[in-house]
C-alpha cells in the first residue's frame, strides 16, 4: 500500500528462459523453500518437478524425463539455468 506494507503475496511465478537453438523454455514456480515445485514446458511436454537440495540457487528434479529410464533436473541460480 502506499505506506509500504505488503498487501498481497502471489506463490506462482512464470518465467522464460531462451535455450540457444532449442527455443524458449517456460517454467512455472510454485511455493518456496522445501515445498516449492517447477512445471517445465520443454518441446510441448510439461515436467512437473519438485524441489532437491542444493549448495546455492534452485534445484528441481523428476525421476523419469525426457526418456522414462533418465531423470531431469533444472538448476537455476540468478538469471541463469541449466538443464541437466
């Protein structure tokens, strides 16, 4: 409000990330800390990931991705992000 108290807080964040020449990936955030959940849209496909422990920034994984014999994790740290 206009004396600086918080008034609403929103627990789902959309972000793009440009992924050189595989195109944008769109991630949706939801919640925080050890509760905090990442749907990734990557090629059509949504990836609902939970989050992991981690040194620093974000980690979310998936046991099975893109392959069902291969797990996913998405690491994000600033403005940066990584697949794996």
């Amino acid at each position: 409000d206009a004396g600086g108290a918080e008034v609403a807080r929103f627990g789902t964040a959309l972000r793009s990330y440009a992924c050189g020449d595989a195109g944008p990936v769109l991630v949706r955030y939801d919640g925080q800390g050890r509760d905090a959940r990442a749907a990734l849209l990557l090629a059509g496909r949504e990836y609902a990931m939970r989050s992991a422990p981690v040194g620093s920034g974000a980690r979310y994984v998936v046991e099975q991705g893109r392959r069902p014999d291969m797990s996913m994790e998405w690491r994000t740290r600033g403005d940066e992000a990584m697949l794996l």
